[in-house]
C-alpha cells in the first residue's frame, strides 16, 4: 500500500512538474500570438481611416455600464485622433458573443466591426462573421439608423440590420454589442474631436 501511495505521488509530482514546465514555455508565445491575432482585427475595423499609428500601442481606459474598464484603441493620423476601437458583448443563443467595433469620431459612425469571440451553432448563429453580414454595420451610428430602445436592432425587431435566417438571436447579440460601444463611445471626451 505505501509502495502505491508513494509511486502516486511521484507520478503525480512529475506530471505537475511537466504541466507547470511546459505552461512556462509556452504562455509567452500564446501571449503574443493573441496580441497579433487582436492587432490584425483592430487594424480591420479601423482601415477605412488609414491610421498612421500602430492602434494596439494607443491605448485608453473606457470605462462599460457595469462599471469595468475595457480598452480603447486609437487610431491616429498626424496630431488629431480620428477613430477608436472598443470592444463589447452581448447575449447571443450559445453564450456571449464578443464584437469590436471600429468608430470614426468626427462623425460617430461605425468604420467596421469584426468577431472577436462567439460559440453560436456551426452554419446558423456563427454566420455572423460572412462578410456580408458584418458590412451591414458599416456607416451606422446612432444618429442614422433605425433604432429601437436607442440602439441597432434587427429588422425583425423594428431595426434597420438584415438578421441570418434561422438565428435571429445571435444577430440580436451583435446589435446589442455593437450599441454598447457606440454608447461607450458617445460618453468619452476627445477633446473637442467631434
């Protein structure tokens, strides 16, 4: 019986030993991996600006409804801010459904949105990321589009937005994430940028 005890404990010391090991070698390069991964959808839905920055290095605190900070990136050309990406979710069928959207801040509308994180069902909810339906956000704003409770809704619902047939929900998710950072971004101060 000790015999076992102390070969399960060796085992046990050795396995952790090597989960421990290779988590060290490898958080670095996932980390930077995500990074990239971010870089290239924050340089996405801010494109139509063509920023003369890199926006992952010009970051600012925004601060969300439930009182958290998420991230804001700017997108810069010369001297004068002229877009921001932020980052939201809303409720969709399968669990949260992660949108960054990039806004222009002269005039508030949305420059691009791109999925950052969803579980929707496989040729339903997760056709939100074809191209036609997250170009339909292109050029919204909360000043000139149909909304319903002040924000983007499907048509459906009284909105403006074409939702995928058969999952109306996850469409629903996106419009709320969407509204979210465009509320975000109607609450931040550039200065007189706007």
């Amino acid at each position: 019986m000790i015999r076992l005890i102390a070969s399960l404990t060796i085992v046990t010391i050795v396995c952790g030993a090597a989960l421990g090991l290779i988590y060290g070698i490898t958080k670095e390069p996932i980390r930077k991996a995500e990074l990239q991964e971010k870089g290239l959808k924050i340089d996405a839905v801010l494109s139509d600006l063509s920023p003369e920055n890199n926006p992952v290095e010009n970051i600012i605190p925004v601060i969300n409804e439930q009182g958290d900070t998420v991230e804001g990136y700017l997108a810069i050309n010369g001297n004068d801010t002229v877009g921001i990406a932020i980052a939201s979710s809303g409720l969709g069928f399968a669990g949260p459904v992660s949108i960054l959207t990039g806004i222009n801040i002269t005039n508030g509308q949305v420059t691009g949105i791109e999925v950052l994180r969803q579980e929707e069902t496989p040729g339903l909810g997760a056709r939100i990321q074809e191209q036609w339906f997250l170009d339909q956000f292109k050029g919204k704003s909360l000043n000139n589009s149909e909304l319903v409770n002040n924000n983007l809704a499907v048509v459906k619902d009284g909105g403006d937005i074409d939702a995928i047939s058969g999952a109306t929900i996850t469409p629903r998710a996106v419009c709320e994430a969407v509204s979210k950072s465009l509320h975000l971004f109607e609450n931040l101060d550039f200065g007189g940028g706007r």
